[in-house]
C-alpha cells in the first residue's frame, strides 16, 4: 500500500467480518493520504450494535477530513460510522447500502432468528463448520480463501452475523458502492453499484486488486 508522510487526508478503512487487512493489502491508495486501519474489536457481552459503533469510531479524529472506505461487514461498520463521525466521502467494497440490498440468505437468517439460535460453540474454530461454509459461500474456486480470515473468537463471528442480519439502514447519499458481478455475499441484483468488476467474487479486492486500486485513485482524490 502507498502511503506518505505529507498526507493531505486520512483514509480510514475497516476490513470484512473475521478479516484482518491481508484482504486489502494489494490495494493501492492515493499516495498522499495516510491509510490507519480500524481493528475489530470484540463486543462485550450483550454489547448493542450502536454502542459497539462508538467504540470502533473512538480512533478517528475528526479535528481534521477524512474518508471512510469498508470492505463486507467493514462497509456496513463505516456507513455506520459515518452517522456518528461524517467523513468527506465513503467507500464500500463488497457490501451493500441499505437493508434492502440483503440478499435472499441474509435476510432468511433475518427472518428465522437462526443466528441467534445456534451456540456460540459453533463459531470455535476448532470445528469445521464456519470455515468450511466460508470457503464455499466467499469464494469456492480460491483454495487460500482461510487466509484472509483471522478474528476467530467465537462470540464475535456470532454476534457479528447477528447484527448483519438484523442490520436496517436507509441509504446514504453519495456513498460509492464498489461491487464484484459474480459476489454471491452481496449479489450485484439487489444493488446499483457506481462500479462493478467484472469476473469479481466477494473477494474481488485481494484477487481483482489492480482494478479495484485504479477505482480508488480516481475517488479518493
């Protein structure tokens, strides 16, 4: 990644559920912004979404402008953010602008609260049930797929995918959405993308990194 001492913005980015930042670390930035990643924090126990938001915003400084780009449930997080802490302009990569964009799997977990039903053991990574549907479900043709996926506590993956299914948002103008045609996370039906990769599954910005770097350049200006 490109970064600069002389910066003339922030960009703060918060990657997808269970990512670190390996996901987007081809990406190239704007050489004269500062890239400051936002880790995942754990939730506390029966922690509520808004209040977990707080927390994920305490690291930006809003003395001075900055942007906001999120990848997956990062898009969601930094949409959210936004309402809190509002930035020059957002970016989201594999996600999605308002509740109504949820695909058809998302919004059954909505729908039959299963989410909240299963166990906290069966987010353990010490079983195969997570990562085994992850290998299908993001990208069934990248046999390092696992790689990028590095938050494995437990509780977080399942509270996580809770607060996505549950998760109402009305569409914030002026949001530029970034979508892969062939992402089956966030189907590209359900949205109007201002750009759209072709050939791009949800992990369209670890694979797919020379566009998606060439998009950022001419946005995040």
């Amino acid at each position: 990644m490109a970064f600069s001492y002389f910066s003339l913005m922030k960009i703060y980015v918060v990657s997808g559920l269970g990512a670190d930042f390996k996901v987007l670390e081809r990406l190239e930035f704007p050489e004269a912004h500062e890239i400051v990643f936002i880790d995942w924090l754990i939730p506390e126990q029966n922690e509520s979404f808004p209040k977990y938001v707080e927390r994920m915003a305490e690291k930006i400084n809003i003395a001075e402008p900055f942007y906001l780009l999120g990848y997956s449930f990062g898009g969601i997080m930094v949409q959210e953010i936004n309402k809190l802490k509002p930035a020059q302009k957002v970016v989201i990569l594999g996600s999605i602008k308002s509740d109504r964009e949820k695909s058809r799997l998302i919004r059954a977990g909505e729908i039959t609260r299963i989410p909240k039903l299963l166990p906290v053991s069966f987010f353990n990574d010490r079983t195969t049930n997570v990562y085994s549907v992850v290998r299908k479900f993001f990208d069934p043709q990248n046999p390092r797929v696992l790689q990028y996926f590095r938050v494995k506590d437990p509780y977080y993956l399942k509270w996580s995918i809770e607060k996505i299914s549950d998760w109402k948002f009305e569409e914030t103008p002026g949001v530029v959405q970034i979508l892969g045609d062939r992402d089956i996370v966030f189907p590209i039906r359900n949205s109007k993308p201002n750009y759209i990769i072709k050939g791009g599954t949800h992990l369209f910005p670890a694979i797919k990194y020379k566009e998606v770097s060439k998009i950022l350049r001419e946005v995040l200006v």
